[in-house]
C-alpha cells in the first residue's frame, strides 16, 4: 500500500494520541512518450508499497527487477504492441519479483513477457493475473528461490517455452494455487519440479485448479517431490509424444523422502505418453521410487487418490507403483490402452467403479500387479442403468391354500438381484433371488378375498443399476370351496349315460389325465388302476372362474370330495381308502364346477385285488360298477350318502344345464 499519513491528536482530557490513516494507493503511468514515467524500472522507483504502475501498450525492455509489493499492470498480453503491453529480450530474465508478504503481493496483471531466458523469475507471495509468458529459451517462470511461498497463478498462459515452470532440484516451494491457466506447447514440459536426493527440498500445499498441460514435448506435468497437492479438472493431452522413453501427460517420481496426500480430481489425459524404446511412456506415472540406485534412499508415497476423469489414447494408460501404498482410483473411463493400469510393484491399488472399456473386459491383458478392479463400470457414461419388472400371475383366481399358484416377476434387463413381493403394499415373504431375469412366489398364503400384488427388484450390483419402481398390480382373487357340495347330476350310471351320449354332459378323455408319480393311473387310459395306491394327478378344466371342483363316482352318485382348480387342472388326489369303496371294473367320475356349475366325466377303470383281472367283486362293501343292473349292497356310510344324494334330488338342478326332467 502507499505512504501512510499520521495524525497527532488529543482525547477529552487531553491526553495525546496518534492516529494512523492509510493512503489510498496511487496510480503511477508508464508510457513511451508523454507520461511522467518512459521506462517500466522507473516507475516502480517511484512507487510506494501497494501502489499501481500502469504501463501502457508498447514494447518495452526486459531486466525488470520488481522488488517492492506493488502491481505491475499492462494494457494487454497479446502481442500487438499497438493495444499490448509486451517485455521482450533476447536472453535473461524478463521480470523478477521480490520482497512479496503474505499481507502485501507482488502482482503482475495483463502483461505478455516474451523472449527471455527466463520470462518471470518469481519468489514468495508473487500473484501473476493475466499474464502470457512465452516463447522463453528455458523457462515461463522460474521458482529459483530457496523458499517460494504464496504462489497465485490465475487466468495466465505459461506457453511455447522450453519449460513452462520450474522448481529448481534445491528449491522448495508451498502454498500454491493455480486456477484457469495453460502450461501448453512447451518443447520440453509444461512443468518441472526435480529434487537432489542429497537435499530436503519439498513442493508442498499445492492446488491446480482448471489447469490444462497439453502438448508438451516431453512431459505435462513432471514433479519429484509433492504432497498435499489437489489438482481439479486438470488436463494434460497430447503430451510425451517427443521423449526416447518415458514420455508422460502427468508423471510423479518421487525421489529420497515421505510423500502423502496427492488427489486428482477429474484428471484427463488424452493420447499422451510416449517414446518409442522400451520401458515405453505412459499417460499418467506415479511412483515413489525405491528400486535400484534409489533403494538407499527409498520414497513412500500415501494418500494417492484419482477420482473421476478419462485416461484413453495410449499404449499404457496409468502406472502406480514402487513405494506407493494404498492408492485409490475410480470412476475413471481408461478405455482405449493396450495396458489400462499397471501396479508397477507398488501396494495393491482399489481400483473399483471405474469403466475398462466394456461391459466384460479382459482384466488379464489391460491390467497388470496387484490390482482389485471389481465391480466395475458396464459403460462409459458410468451412470446406473434403470430396471424395470412386470407381473404376471399363473392364475386370476386360486382355491386358498393352493401351492401351485404363483407370482412371477420379470426383471429388465436380467441381472442379479432380489425381487419382493406385496400384498396390498404389504410385504409378502422375504426378498426372492432372481434368476435369468426372473423371480416367483407360491400365493398359498393369501387369505381368501381379493388380493392386489405387486413386486420391485433390488439389484445387487446397486453401482451399475437402480432400483426398480414397484411393478403395476395384479389382482387375485382367493376363493375356498362352498359348505355344500354340488348336486349330483344323474341319479344313477344310467341316466348319467344317457346325459353323456346327448352331451349335456361331457366327456375328459382319460389320456389327457396327467398322473403324478406314484400314482395308480400306470397308463394314460386310466385302466386297470390298482385301488391300493391313490390316483393323483391333473385333469384340464376349461372354466377359469372355478377354484373348487366336486367329484362324484358312479354307478350311482357317491361324493368322493371337493378337490381345488389350479391353473386350469383339477387336483385330483384319491386315496385308497375312497378307491377301494369302488367295484372292480368301470366306473365314471363326474366332476361339477363349484362356480360355474360346468359338469363333466371321465371314465376309469379298477382292477381288482391290485392284478389286472377285471371281474366284479363279492365285496358288499363296494360301489357296483356302472355295469351292474341288480341292486349292489353298500357300507352304511354309503348307504347314508345315497339317502342323502336321493334326498337332494328333489330339489337339485345342475347349474347352467338342465341334465334331466
């Protein structure tokens, strides 16, 4: 800032003071002809701390020595000297800051240096705004000093040099911070920060902000001593390409010390690394060095974390290794190398979350060491993918209880994960696995009435894929059979005949019974069933607003039960007990739709004694088969069905046809 004015005053009860009043800071001009001021070194003889030169277009000489915390403002850094205001020489330095404080910088604005062996030599609390340093024989700006701090770099080119910016191998330098500026084009690097191994010189607190380190020769960003560095969508493209070997975008080579701390967020290097010996360069190379002559004077390196960004267009996209422990890289797209990451026998590095190139890449041919990579990425927009399931039931209705009846989700795209199940929002058991994309439960424990179910998948792999929203509802409705079985349509095998033979009621093949194992039913004709062993099985029933089914045997009427509908099949489960109450020989079972009153029959026939001979039992326990045409004796309890049956039929009619007068 400017002179300060004091002021002597005096309080209320006269006692003297000193009052201390800052002056505004002046403005000093610098131009060719007509100022008070015609050479650049001039004005800043005449300025005070905090005060502002500013020199106007032109071209002026180099050798600058800017050793007050004053501001060094130019009309433009482009170069056109007619608007510009450019420093140029053929050799030495351009401009040479000193004497900056954390409280009072060094600034130079909207200048263009240009010409010089060095453009800007900058030592501690130096602010460089606009600035365009060019086309420098060794470097844009030079941090010579032995402790550089406060560095500030904002909206500046550092471009077309040999090197952009070094950090001498004795030189250290902290609390940097870089934003909105190109270190590009340079022959050599963008940036290089070497270190004597016999020293202790250090590059620490350091963030890069928006800073791009495209297109130099050799390396974009070269450094052997960092920590506590953040770099933020930085760039380094098309770098490494002039280099016999080792050729790189970024490369950290840490050398004789402790290093921690390093984050690059949102790091892109596009077609960089190079050289066409062998080891070959790669895009991007952080190591802390402990092999060979440097064994006795290892690095260590933690804390290295790359999130985000692209790593694609080189033979080897990303090397870590050597003292390097627990490194982190992910949501990376490093496609497009023939080696994406390789563990340069360094620490095992977690590189999940981050897209190889495919949905299933070959891991043993782009990554190389000790290297946890899963899960990963399925494609590069590296966003999850959405999932979806529908609903479908086995059946609109179903008799409660039944096990058979089902729902069954189906996942898009097939993918791993669970599937739950509600009932009216409810859950309905616990989550299912899905297997090819699909998932089911058994409904048997519905209650009867309507229920609305639905279902919403959970994928395992919650990285590449969402969850799905609640599938749209299902109804089922769960019915139990009525108190009451139906009528029997006929009174006797007869009249039941007579029915068949004018189709009032209908036949069921018996080859489409579909027999369980173990069944009596040996043979898809229901012939010579052996009555020791139950008969269960299927038979097709085409009414779909059935859940219930009574089955009646004849020669005359006797219930043998009500069994469930599921799926279009009756359930048909005889046990032995109610075959053996049947006859040897031929005998119908009619079976009558609790809902809709359907009737229909299918023919069987019992051998006897469990052999294939068909004659008629002795048995007066026993129904007679519907060939009999004498009066058959009965067991009592089927004598009390037959009064029972005799006594409905005065009153019964068979819903839905009217089977006789």
């Amino acid at each position: 800032m400017a002179a300060s004015t004091y002021t002597v005053t005096s309080d209320d009860d006269g006692i003297p003071g000193i009052t201390v009043v800052d002056a505004q800071a002046v403005t000093i001009a610098v131009c060719q002809d007509g100022c008070d001021y015609t050479t650049i070194a001039a004005g800043i003889a005449a300025a005070a701390e905090g005060d502002i030169i500013e020199v106007a277009a032109g071209t002026y000489a180099g050798g600058i020595a800017l050793n007050k915390p004053v501001t060094l403002r130019g009309a433009g850094n482009g170069g056109d000297p007619s608007v510009d205001t450019i420093i140029e020489g053929s050799s030495g330095n351009g401009i040479t800051t000193s004497n900056g404080t954390a409280e009072s910088r060094v600034t130079i604005e909207n200048i263009r240096v240009t010409g010089f062996g060095s453009g800007v030599v900058a030592g501690s609390h130096t602010t460089l705004d606009r600035v365009v340093s060019t086309a420098n024989s060794s470097y844009g700006i030079n941090l010579s000093g032995s402790d550089n701090a406060g560095l500030r770099i904002t909206d500046s080119t550092i471009s077309f040099n040999a090197t952009g910016v070094k950090l001498g191998s004795a030189a250290s330098a902290r609390n940097i911070e870089i934003s909105d500026s190109h270190f590009d084009d340079n022959t050599k690097n963008g940036w290089y920060a070497d270190k004597s191994t016999s020293g202790d010189s250090q590059l620490d607190d350091v963030t890069m902000t928006r800073a791009t380190f495209d297109r130099n020769g050799e390396k974009g960003f070269y450094a052997e001593k960092l920590s506590n560095a953040i770099f933020t969508d930085v760039t380094a493209n098309g770098s490494g390409h002039d280099r016999a070997t080792m050729g790189n975008g970024i490369s950290i080579n840490l050398k004789a010390g402790d290093y921690s701390d390093i984050v690059f967020d949102n790091l892109t290097a596009l077609n960089s690394g190079g050289g066409q010996g062998a080891p070959l360069g790669a895009a991007v190379d952080i190591q802390a060095r402990n092999d060979g002559s440097y064994a006795a004077n290892p690095a260590t390196l933690t804390g290295l974390v790359l999130d985000g960004g692209e790593i694609s267009g080189s033979d080897i996209g990303l090397i870590i290794g050597g003292g390097t422990t627990g490194a982190v890289v992910t949501g990376m797209n490093l496609s497009g190398t023939v080696i994406a990451l390789h563990n340069e026998n360094g620490g095992r590095i977690t590189a999940t979350h981050n897209f190889w190139g495919s949905a299933n890449p070959d891991f043993s041919t782009i990554v190389s060491g000790d290297v946890n990579y899963s899960p990963w990425w399925k494609s590069a927009e590296m966003t999850a993918q959405p999932t979806s399931v529908s609903l479908t039931l086995s059946s609109p209705t179903m008799p409660r209880g039944d096990a058979n009846t089902r729902a069954v989700a189906s996942v898009a795209p097939a993918v791993q994960g669970t599937v739950q199940f509600f009932d009216g929002g409810a859950p309905l058991g616990g989550p299912v696995v899905a297997e090819g994309g699909a998932a089911s439960i058994a409904l048997g424990t519905l209650g009867a009435g309507s229920h609305s179910i639905t279902a919403q998948f959970t994928p395992d792999d919650t990285m590449d894929y969402l969850e799905s929203p609640v599938s749209d509802a299902r109804t089922i409705v769960v019915n139990v059979p009525n108190p009451e079985p139906a009528p029997a349509p006929a009174t006797n095998s007869e009249q039941l005949q007579e029915h068949i033979r004018s189709g009032a009621v209908p036949t069921i093949p018996p080859s489409s019974f579909n027999a369980s194992d173990g069944s009596a039913a040996g043979n898809t004709d229901l012939q010579s069933l052996d009555p020791s062993k139950p008969l269960q099985g299927e038979i097709p029933w085409s009414d779909g607003s059935d859940s219930y089914v009574d089955v009646y045997a004849y020669s005359t009427p006797v219930f043998l039960g009500t069994f469930p509908v599921v799926n279009g099949q009756v359930q048909l489960n005889l046990t032995p007990a109610q075959l053996q109450l049947l006859e040897g020989g031929d005998h119908d079972l009619v079976f009558i739709g609790q809902t809709s009153g359907t009737t229909m029959a299918v023919a069987i026939q019992l051998a006897v004694d469990g052999g294939g001979d068909t004659a008629p039992s002795a048995s007066p326990q026993v129904l007679a088969n519907t060939g009999a045409s004498t009066p058959v004796h009965l067991s009592a309890s089927a004598i009390v069905m037959l009064l029972l049956g005799a006594v409905a039929l005065g009153v019964a009619r068979v819903k839905r046809r009217k089977l006789h007068p």
